[in-house]
C-alpha cells in the first residue's frame, strides 16, 4: 500500500559493514531477487537508487506477458546479438547473453538459416563459422562511405566488451586497468580505446577536474602509422572537444607522459 520503495525504506538489525558494490544488505537481495523473479520492476530512479514496486502497478496492462516459445526466444537473442556485433561466432552469441545455453542458440541459428535471415560467413585467416544477417551482405548495391569520425570508446561498450572477439577480429589486446595496483599498469587508470576508420588507432587516458572545469589528457598512446597522420589528429581533436563537452569541461590541459604525442595533438585543440 506504500508504493514504490528503495532498499533504504526497509528496517534491518544487520549492523555488517558492508565491502564494495555487490555486498547487498538482506533487503536488497529480496528485492532483487522478486525483480529476477518477474514479481517487482524497477518504477523509477532517484540518483541512482532504484525504487521497486509491484509488477502490476509498473508494467501497462496492453503489454504482453505470455512466456516465449524456445524458439522465439533463441531467435530473439540471437537477433539482439547480431545488431549489436554485427558478425559472431556461436561462442560470441553466448558470452554476449552471459553464456546462454548452447544447444538453444544453435537451434535458432538452424531455423533463421533455413528461413534465410541469416548466413554463414567465413573470416580471412580466423577458423570458426560467423554468423550474420543476410540483408547485411545483400547491401553491396549501396555505395560505400567511409567513416572519417574518430570515437573515443567506453571500456563496457557492447562492441568490445567481449576482449577476446577483440582481440581475434581487430589484433586489439585491451584490458581496462582501473582494477589492477598502480605498479602493473601500463597504460593508465582508465584508458579508453581509439576507433577510426574501422580500426583501433590506439588509447587515451583522461581525467575531468571537476573543481576547475578542465579536461585533462593524462596519456595518448597510438599506433605507429598514426603518429604522423594530420588528418587522424584532427579528427581526433574533434572527438576530444566533445568529450570535454560531454563532461561539462571548459578547457583542456595535458598530462606529462607522452609529451611528444601532447605536442602533434595540440595544434589542432
């Protein structure tokens, strides 16, 4: 009768001081097991608390809840994946939906073989089967336009979370190092990936001064045919301006590794 709560509404005796971010309070267990559950849904948000309540009071009543069929919900996850990775293996399809059932998305890949929505492909070099929508490979009638933006990367973001497929695809060997002792990182605390062109051009580390409204370039680390480039650094400081516009930053500054990088990018901030 209450309404939507947070886990912080409920009274506990439990006095444990609690270590990191998955060390949940007895309440907030409950509750997020009713989520898994389909019994309670997430009805608002309140810097970043979660306020859970009744599935009945938060889902709308047009809404289909009928459980899927296997082979509407192996077909589903399999077309999620792909419009997310473009091409992938059966093993990328799994780790992707946190090692989903095998034999599930092998079966579903056989129908939508069959029904022609997607095909088998090979990759140069690499032995496994990728799988990708046909109308994807059918596209060869629409002339192609090379993307010259540049993307700064966000370490969880869909296209690369999944290192290994990095790895394998693009010879791209990234690991976030935020989670590993000062003295073993290379590159730094939090370097986000370059993309340009379809390929990884390299990694930037950066830092937002809150206090002073500076974005500051701790690091740059590119590869080697990129160093020279005029037009990648241009790109590149496009790319950069909007990040510090994302971060609400005024100006941007430099770090102290890397100087001679700091010096070609400069000109063009």
């Amino acid at each position: 009768t209450e309404g939507a709560l947070s886990p912080k509404d409920f009274e506990s005796d439990d006095q444990k001081k609690r270590n990191g971010w998955w060390d949940w309070k007895p309440a907030k267990l409950a509750l997020e097991l009713l989520f898994w559950q389909g019994r309670l849904m997430i009805a608002k948000r309140v810097n970043f608390q979660k306020y859970y309540d009744l599935t009945e009071r938060v889902l709308p009543p047009e809404i289909e809840t009928k459980l899927p069929t296997q082979k509407e919900l192996s077909s589903f996850w399999i077309r999620q994946g792909l419009k997310v990775l473009g091409i992938a293996t059966l093993n990328d399809l799994s780790k992707y939906y946190y090692h989903m059932d095998k034999k599930l998305l092998q079966n579903g890949l056989r129908t939508l073989i069959k029904e022609n929505e997607i095909r088998e492909i090979n990759v140069e070099s690499l032995s496994e089967i990728y799988y990708v929508f046909t109308k994807t490979l059918n596209k060869t009638d629409i002339k192609y336009q090379e993307n010259t933006r540049a993307y700064i990367l966000s370490p969880f973001d869909n296209f690369l979370i999944n290192r290994s497929r990095i790895k394998k695809l693009f010879g791209f060997d990234y690991a976030i190092e935020c989670y590993l002792p000062e003295a073993k990182r290379k590159f730094g605390y939090f370097s986000l990936p370059l993309l340009w062109k379809g390929d990884f051009a390299g990694l930037i580390e950066m830092k937002a001064d809150r206090a002073e409204n500076k974005l500051i370039i701790k690091n740059l680390v590119l590869e080697k045919n990129l160093r020279d480039d005029t037009v990648f650094y241009t790109k590149l400081s496009e790319e950069v301006h909007r990040f510090k516009v994302f971060n609400n930053c005024e100006t941007i500054s430099f770090g102290n590794r890397n100087l001679q990088l700091f010096k070609k990018l400069n000109p063009y901030l």
